[in-house]
C-alpha cells in the first residue's frame, strides 16, 4: 500500500469507509506504534481511541494479540493474508473468539513508513463449519452396524469430547428387545442405559448394561414427555429439580457439569429413549440454543440408525423363532443310532437337519443350509425340510431323494424370480445345499448323496478322524443329477454331519471351526449330547455372530442278530402255509405270541400277492425292535396298489386290510425288486 496526498472529498470518504467498515482497522507507525483505530477494533479492545492511539501495539497483546503478525508485515516486507489468531475480546470476555488477519506493509515511494491490520471475527462461520464437520462424522460413523447398543456407543464416541465433556444414552428395554417404539412417555418405563462415555478416570450415574431410572419432573422426564429437547445453560440455576434425581445430581456434582442438553430420540414421533450431553469447567463454553439445534441434529441420525438396528432385530427375532420351530427339538430314539444335535441360529441364512426313523430300523440323516436374509430363508428352509422328511418316507435312496429335492428348489427359484421384491430388493438367485445320509443297522451299510454340502466326519471306534468322502454335487435347484456313495461302518463310529454359515463368507473362520470340530469328535466313546455341547463352548461360539451353524451327531449301532429271521419260499401255493408257520415259531421264541393274528394276516396276504402279481422267490423277514416288522420282497418292480373292493368282488381286500391294521406299511424299492413292509405296534413299546 503506497501513501498518496488524497483529496479532501476523497479523505471524508476514506475516512467514513474506515470508521464504518464492518471489520477491525488498525494502522501502526513503522514502530508499530498504532496510529489509527476504528470504532469495531476500539470495541473488541475495549479501550477508548485516546488510550490506543500512540500505543504500541505490543503493549495491548493481552486483549488481542496482534504483535507477532504486524512485525512479520513489517519485517519482511510482504502481506499476511488470513492469519488465524484466537482471542478473548473485551466484547464477550468469558468466550473464546476465532479471527482471520490480514496485514498490509504501508510504503512511501519504497520506503517502509508503517503496516496496516484488518481484523474479521469468523466465530460463528468457524463453528457452523465444526458443527457441519461434526454432523459430517456423525454420518458416516453412527450406524455402522445393525447392533442398537453399537450405534449408541459411536454416538457418545464421536460427540465427545467435541462436542460434550461427557454422553449418556439410554433406551427403552422393549427397544433392545425389537418391540416397537411407543409415543410420548407420561409414565415410567423401564430403561437401560445404553452407552457412555466421558473424559478419563469419570463414571456415569448408571453403570452401562444397567437399568437407568429417571425422577420426576426433571428435564429428562420432560423431553420424554413432549418429545422437546431441554437446554439447561447453567447448572446453578437449575432450579429444584436436581433434589428430584439425587443419582444425576450426585454425577453432575462429581463432574462439576455447567451445562446440559437433554435430546429425545425420536422416529416418526415416536421415542426410542434419551441422549444427554454434558459440558464441565474444561469446555470453553456452555452450551447454547445453536448447541441445542446440533445436538438435536445427532440424536436425529443417532435415532434412525437405532430404530434400524430394531427392525433388523424384530425381524431376526421372528426368523430365528421360525427357524426354531420348524427344526427337530428332540431327536427321536432308534435302534440305527444315538444321535444329539447343536444349533445356533445366524443372521445370514437357514440350517436345517433332521432324524428321519425309516422302514425296517433303518434312519435317514440330513442337513442343509439356505444362504439369505431374514424370513425368505426360514421359510425356504422350513419347505425344504418339509420336503426332504415326505421324500424320505417313500424310501427313496439318497440320489434319487436330493433328484426330486432339487425339483422343488428348481420351482422354490421360479417362484422367488416371479415375485416382484425380488426385483426391488436384488435378491440373488435361489439355491441350497444339502447332504443325505441312509443307514441300515441290520447289513451297516450307509449310502449318502450330497447337493453341494460338506461331507460328514467319521470317527472310527478307535478315535480316528476322517472324513466320509461324499461325493459332492451342484447345489439345489441346478438340475443335475446326483451320485450315490456306499460304504459300510462299524458299529460304535460316529458321524458328525456339519453347516457352518461361515464357509462361503468368511473361509479362514471356516476353517479354524472345522480344525476345531475335528479336535472335538476325536473320543467316539463320548455320548453325542456331550459332543455336541462341547462344540456349543470350544467351536460354534467362537467366529463372527452374524454367520449360525448346526451339527448333528450321531453314533451308529447294529441291530441284534437274534432279532432278525429271514426265510426263502418258492413261489407256490404251499409256501404261504410255511411262511406263516415259520413266522408263528418266531414269535413264539420271542414271546410275542399275541402278535400272531395280524402277522399271519400279512404274511398271508403279501406271500400270496407274490405268488399272483410278481416274479422270483418269496422273501420274508422279521425285524423285532420297537416294533414288529413283516417284510416279503419278490424279484418284481411293480408297484402294489391299494383298492377298495366292492361287496360282490371277491379279492382285493388284502392290501386293503393290511393297511387298516398296521401302525405303518409302504413299499420300499431295491436294486432288483421290490419290498412290501407292514410294522405292528408291540405290547408296552
């Protein structure tokens, strides 16, 4: 800035856009002696203009310290444009001010002769800018999760020290739960505090995790009441209500709290609970009603993102309690196995597993997994479940089972790609893994088929781990087929079939589960139900809470020989009279001579069916267990059929009566013919 001999009409301008000027003015001699000050700059120094002009500036650093910038002007030569400087003005003492300075260097014709400041006070466009800055973070970290307690806990995370010295948030209990929100709190309602924090060595009124109770009438009670934040700017003059609350009171005392702002957390006009901030004696100043707007603001997004997080939990709550009661609670007793199961519900997908007690003592195993979110996969899994156990009762092997699986899971797809949520949502096409296990206990063999499962460990009698090397296919709903796995197993191995929600999502915590399982299953002495809680402590419980798992285990046994007789007749009149004299004198050895009747009626009717309607040799077998099986198979593949004779025809009753009578019957195809089997309940089974 060069001086110039202005004219007097341009001088009373100059001066009149000096003393009105919105900013502070100042000039200072080349020994930053000030020589000229307007009315704003007087003001913030809260001097009159005969007690500054003359002064060196230096000299009144106290109120505004100016120095350092002005004699870097000077002493360099060049401008300093938007310093930052901090200050207590004599306008507002008890606050902190934020200022931008600019100083020029004054020259006359290149010789330095003074500098000149300009002063603008930017505290109010700095804290509209830290509060955007905060509403900013709040955004972006509040909500990270589905976990109403998490986001409660990055609310007071990010706010202090900030904004507040300390933070509490507490929430109605039916919240936590996923129960919906309720109006305008008139009455008590249990709360719990949620999340707090505060600076080091400081502790809340309630502990977190703890019940948080609130007297009334207090500003807490009051913002819960009307759904109104409350703005307390100085503690000292809060009234009597603090004699209501002797907890908060005694926690605002410890840590000498000067101000407070209560903000309800609210949706839709409805209150999920509180958020309290608190500024002490270490904050600059207390708060305000621009405060109270942000805090406002932050209980706004904190709200929301918990209101969420109890939709999420509502809506996992009535999936995992619809995945509980379309799953097996006790597994049934057989003479095939002893068997236990461990379940832990995820929050991404469905497992499902089954004991399925079949025809002639023997037992079909089964696990699977439906990969989704919320109720679409309960509910798919609970159909294939439902499907699989109707499949099995026809008898079907393991291939030929996960074939007609895999055709529901084909239309289960057709039907999720025709629903028009589906194309809102995204959702990813439909598919399901499954494995299927057939044991027999009378011959110990063991078929299998897997529909893009894991296959099953195999603990031998001795404790060696391996695994049962199902072959494994393409996941449930592709259309391919199926490939059957045979083997035999001793009596005493245990076989732990497994669905770990992690394998897909999370493959290392997959495989640290399995090396974990694999440790757990090695004593095939020890009781499934031991097993099984053993997973539940060392492996299932360890992992990410979002992905579930189930195991089933199950220890095999073999049927007493003396338990099972089995003849060969030729297909000839004359045989139904020996088969059913061969069936009474086993039953007689097994002292089940009331049983006599019925089985003669079976053996009877099924022999002679076999005489007139198929081909080979007849063959019956009794099977004692908890029941009494009659078996007879012949060399044949046609399928019985079950009529209802008229009066006048004088066949066609037999299958019918035989039906009538037994607690179950079916028909069960081999690898050459059929079996037709009827099982009679025993006296006191």
């Amino acid at each position: 800035m060069t001086g110039t001999n202005a004219p007097d009409g341009a001088g009373n301008v100059e001066r009149a856009l000096f003393d009105h000027a919105r900013a502070g003015l100042e000039v200072y001699d080349a020994d930053l002696r000030i020589v000229r000050a307007n009315p704003v700059i007087l003001a913030l120094r809260g001097l009159p203009s005969d007690r500054v002009i003359g002064v060196g500036v230096q000299d009144l650093d106290s109120g505004l310290p100016l120095s350092p910038i002005m004699r870097e002007v000077v002493e360099t030569g060049a401008a300093v444009v938007d310093r930052r400087m901090s200050a207590y003005p004599a306008t507002d003492p008890e606050h902190r001010h934020e200022f931008v300075v600019t100083g020029y260097p004054l020259e006359d014709h290149g010789r330095s002769i003074g500098a000149a400041a300009m002063l603008h006070d930017v505290t109010e466009e700095v804290r509209r800018q830290k509060e955007l800055d905060l509403l900013n973070i709040a955004r972006s970290r509040i909500g990270s999760s589905l976990d109403a307690l998490r986001t409660a806990q990055e609310l007071v995370e990010m706010a202090v020290p900030g904004f507040a010295d300390a933070v509490a948030v507490d929430l109605l209990e039916s919240v936590l739960t996923g129960d919906a929100p309720v109006g305008p709190v008139a009455v008590r309602l249990p709360m719990r505090r949620a999340a707090f924090k505060a600076g080091e060595g400081r502790y809340g009124a309630y502990p977190v995790g703890a019940p948080s109770h609130f007297a009334s009438p207090t500003p807490y009670t009051q913002a819960l009441a009307d759904l109104r934040p409350r703005l307390v700017e100085s503690m000292s003059s809060a009234g009597g209500w603090l004699l209501n609350d002797p907890t908060r009171a005694e926690f605002i005392a410890r840590s000498d709290v000067q101000s407070l702002i209560v903000a309800p957390l609210t949706v839709h006009g409805l209150v999920l609970g509180l958020a309290s901030f608190y500024r002490g004696g270490s904050h600059h100043r207390t708060f305000d009603k621009e405060d109270m707007s942000l805090a406002l603001q932050l209980a706004g997004c904190t709200a929301v993102c918990i209101d969420n997080a109890r939709r999420f939990v509502r809506e996992h709550t009535v999936a995992t309690t619809l995945q509980r009661s379309l799953l097996p609670r006790i597994p049934p007793e057989t003479a095939a196995l002893e068997s236990s199961h461990c379940y832990r519900p995820g929050r991404y997908g469905a497992h499902w597993f089954d004991v399925l007690p079949l025809s002639s003592c023997r037992v079909g195993l089964v696990i699977g997994y439906v990969p989704g979110e919320g109720l679409q996969a309960s509910v798919a899994m609970g159909r294939l479940r439902t499907a699989a156990s109707t499949l099995a009762a026809m008898d079907l092997p393991p291939d030929e089972l996960l074939t007609h699986l895999d055709d529901a899971a084909q239309r289960m797809a057709r039907e999720q790609n025709a629903d028009p949520v589906t194309l809102h949502h995204g959702r990813p096409p439909f598919t399901a893994s499954c494995l299927y296990l057939m044991y027999d206990p009378i011959t110990r063999r063991c078929t299998a088929a897997s529909a893009g499962h894991d296959s099953p460990l195999l603990t031998s009698p001795e404790g060696v781990v391996s695994r049962l090397e199902v072959p494994r296919g393409a996941p449930l709903g592709r259309g391919v087929p199926y490939e059957l796995f045979l083997t035999e197993l001793r009596a005493g191995s245990l076989l732990s079939l497994y669905s770990d929600g992690s394998t897909g999502r999370h493959p290392a915590e997959a495989d640290a589960r399995l090396s974990r399982l694999w440790d757990t299953v090695g004593d095939a002495s020890t009781a499934p139900e031991d097993i099984c809680d053993s997973v539940a402590y060392k492996v299932v419980r360890h992992g990410t809470p979002e992905d579930g798992a189930a195991l089933l285990v199950a220890r095999t046994r073999c049927l007493d020989p003396d338990h099972i007789s089995s003849w060969t007749f030729p297909p000839e009149p004359l045989s139904v009279s020996k088969a059913r004299r061969a069936a009474r004198d086993r039953l007689e050895h097994w002292g089940l001579e009331e049983q006599t009747p019925f089985t003669d009626l079976v053996v009877s009717e099924l022999a002679t069916n076999v005489i007139h309607h198929a081909t080979g040799p007849i063959r019956l077998r009794l099977i004692l267990d908890r029941t009494l099986t009659v078996e007879v198979s012949d060399d044949a593949d046609t399928a019985p059929h079950l009529r209802h004779a008229r009066l006048q025809d004088e066949g066609g009753r037999g299958l019918f009566l035989v039906a009538s009578l037994a607690r179950h019957w079916g028909t069960r195809y081999e690898e050459a013919g059929k079996t037709i089997w009827a099982e009679q309940e025993l006296p006191g089974a």
